[in-house]
C-alpha cells in the first residue's frame, strides 16, 4: 500500500468533531464506565453472536486488507461484518463523516500520536486497556496505538520499515559489499557517491513528483534527537527551526541533491517510478518504508527479488532501522451506545489477534506483531531482515510529534527552487505550531 503522508492543515477545525473539540479535546467525552476505570468484560473470541451486524471503515485502497478475518469470524460466530471503503483523501473525509454524525463500529487508522488524536479518541472510542492480546503484542508495537497512558488501538499489523533498498548488482559493479553498509547518514552518502562514480547508475531516485518520499532523507538525520527534545517540541519549548533541523534540511539539499547523487528527473520522479529504477539498476538505493516493496512482490516473485534486491537500516549514526506507522496497522472501536454491538467488536479484535492471527498473516504475507506468532514463510529476505531490525528501531516523526506537518510539500518547494532550507524549516514549524494550538495543546 502506498504511504502518503497526511495533510496535517486538513485537520484543522474544519475537520475537527465539532468546534468546541477543536478548542478542547476531552469536549464531549461521554463519561462511560470503561473510562473511569470500570473493567470491562471479557470477551470470548469465538462466542456466537447470530443477529449481529458490525461496519468497518477502511481506505479505498484497503478495503480487501481484513477480507480474511471478516470472513473467518463470520464462519466462526455468525456475525455479520461488512467492510465499507471510504473514499479518498481518507484520513480527511473520515473526520468530516464523523462530524456529521456517521459513526462505524471499526476503523482502521494510523495508531500515531500525531494522528490518532484528529478522531476524538477519548469521546468517541473504546478504550482497550488490559485486553488479552495487549500484552502478546512486541515492545516497538505495544508503544502505538496509545494516547494519555490509554490504549485505544489495536495493532494488527507491523509498522513500516524505513531504510535503504538497494540493488545488488550494482553493488557488486561499484565494488561494494555488505561489510560497506553504512552505520550513519554521512557513510549513507559517501556510498552513493561511491555509486554515481564507478557505475552508472544514481546514487539515490528522489521522487520530488509524488513528494511524499522527500521526508525520508530528512527524518533519517533527525534520529539523534532524544526523547526530550520531541517532549519540548510538543509543549512549543523547541522548535522545528532548531539548527539541528535546518542542517538535516541543508544537507539533504546541497550534499546529495546539489551533489548529483539523485537520477537527473529527481523533481518529477515518482513512487512507482523509485521502483523501476531501482529493479533496472538505473539507481543504485531507495531510501523508503515498506510500501516500496509491496511495489516490487507484487511484480516479482521472492526468489527474484531476493536475488536482485536488498535491505539495510540506516540512521543519522548508526546502523538502525526506523519504524513509521501505517493506516492499516491500527483497528479502532467506537462507542455507539450499544453495548452489543461495543463487545462484539471488542470480540472481532480478540478474533483477530487471537485464535485467526497465524491465518491472518500467512494469507497477507506480512510479518507477525506478535513475538510467539511466528512471521509466515515464503517472505521476501528484506521482509525478514526488517523484522529482526524493528525491535530496536527508531519512530518517525509521526510518531514523536503531536502533530505531523507536511514536511514534504515544503521539501519539494525547495526543489522547485522556491524555498531555502531555513525557509522550509520556518513552514514547518509555522504549520507545526498552528494545528497544535487548534488542537488546544499545551504551550501553544
């Protein structure tokens, strides 16, 4: 599935639940049992439930993504599912829905705390502390789906994998190999001239067409930052003009672009298009999350891609992986009033990470998040690869920062020669701090 980055202005008021949750984000909140620390019933996963009639929203693009475990439950407990796509841009028109009072009683969505707040959790959903697939789940995956110390997603998927893909044949003509990977951003970028040089082939394919892929080379060197420097960016104590940003912003721009580690067309280079190149040997790396390879198996099989492709992990100093979260990683449950129909979607859940999970997985030839579920076989090496380097992997922004701007919208204006780099930091920080104060977060 290809991963857009969302478009954090959308979100401002507009598409917020109602104006006074725009101001205040707790406005509303119905006050049920189940948030004033009432323990919730258990749930049996495969209990009957004939008569019973639950909705999904999903993206257009993911609509098929839990065809398997709507069918297995159905068969399993006489309930009825019915998956309902919702049309593009998603994560704009789900809050618009909302508002009007339309109200699914699953959901997928992005578990980030950037994004999972633009739904109301605390009005509008179930909060899922303490359910029994909570602590099956791995660390990296545990830490999603959680806002104020409550838990109101469950994470059936692994998050995106950020690194390097890279093709091994034009390794091998650059004279380069796996003791070569590179353990920080600045051997990142000698590797790729080291590729522009002895082959030729691109260092890198930049995709400033589609955009969205532009974030990547400037999350990468933002990993340094600690975990209080992202604290006092969500209280407006730091800035997204911090020198450390603009740097990242100014070496993307005159160490790889300036350079010539980029294909020719990197302004108008697109998804499909990293893809391309990448299997041709036309580039030689592709620094993306792993919708970037769903491109490349549903083209190939794993044989050949294991033979031509390969994977790294890559951050500003060191050899670590990045997770990014993704829309189908998290199911969410809302409160409808019915208390039925609540815990027949809380059962569905259990479902899901319980006694379906091994099927689950193995039908969509995905990675498990569940450390006793083993990952199916037949994976792609880099599928592999990534899951042993998610443990200790390092969040993106998105799952850092209470708000995600449109980094790339910005980025992309510095291609087309619009912005400077210390521009393009000011926009970010502008847009950064405007949906925060919308949001009525401290600080701001």
């Amino acid at each position: 599935m290809k991963r857009r980055a969302l478009p954090a202005l959308a979100f401002i008021c507009a598409a917020a639940l109602s104006a006074t949750a725009c101001s205040d984000p707790t406005a509303g909140d119905s006050g049920s049992s189940s948030d004033s620390g009432g323990k919730q019933t258990k749930v049996d996963p495969t209990a009957r439930l004939d008569g019973v009639k639950l909705t999904m929203w999903t993206a257009q693009n993911t609509v098929n993504a839990p065809k398997q475990v709507i069918d297995a439950f159905e068969k399993a407990t006489g309930a009825e599912v019915e998956a309902q796509a919702i049309p593009d841009l998603y994560e704009q028109n789900v809050p618009t829905k909302l508002a009007s009072g339309d109200k699914p009683d699953l959901m997928f969505w992005q578990p980030s705390i950037s994004t999972l707040p633009f739904i109301q959790p605390k009005q509008n959903l179930l909060p899922l502390d303490g359910e029994e697939w909570e602590s099956k789940l791995g660390d990296t995956e545990k830490s999603l789906g959680v806002i104020d110390g409550k838990r109101y997603a469950a994470i059936v998927t692994s998050p995106s994998m950020l690194g390097v893909y890279y093709n091994k044949d034009v390794f091998k003509k650059a004279g380069l190999a796996e003791k070569d990977f590179p353990k920080s951003y600045d051997e990142l970028l000698a590797l790729g001239s080291t590729i522009t040089d002895k082959t030729d082939a691109a260092g890198f394919y930049e995709a400033g067409g589609d955009k969205w892929p532009l974030q990547w080379q400037m999350q990468v060197q933002l990993t340094d930052l600690d975990k209080q420097w992202w604290a006092d960016l969500n209280q407006n104590k730091e800035k997204w003009t911090d020198p450390v940003v603009v740097d990242a912003i100014k070496k993307y721009k005159e160490k790889l672009l300036d350079a010539g580690l980029a294909q020719k067309n990197y302004k108008t280079g697109t998804f499909t298009g990293q893809a391309d190149s990448l299997w041709k040997g036309e580039s030689g790396m592709v620094l993306n999350v792993t919708s970037f390879q769903s491109q490349l198996q549903a083209k190939y099989s794993t044989a050949e891609i294991d033979k031509k492709i390969g994977w790294f992990p890559i951050a500003n100093s060191s050899a670590t992986g990045m997770y990014s979260p993704d829309q189908t990683n998290g199911v969410v449950a809302f409160k409808t009033g019915d208390e039925k129909r609540q815990n027949a979607a809380r059962q569905f859940m259990a479902f899901w990470l319980g006694p379906d999970y091994p099927d689950y997985i193995k039908a969509m030839k995905i990675p498990s998040v569940q450390p006793s579920v083993p990952t199916p076989d037949g994976l792609p090496q880099a599928s592999m690869t990534q899951v042993k380097a998610l443990p200790t992997a390092i969040g993106v922004f998105q799952a850092k920062a209470i708000v995600a701007p449109d980094t790339h919208l910005y980025l992309a204006d510095m291609l087309y020669g619009k912005k400077s780099p210390q521009q393009v930091a000011q926009a970010i920080q502008d847009q950064f701090a405007q949906v925060a104060k919308a949001q009525g977060a401290t600080g701001f």
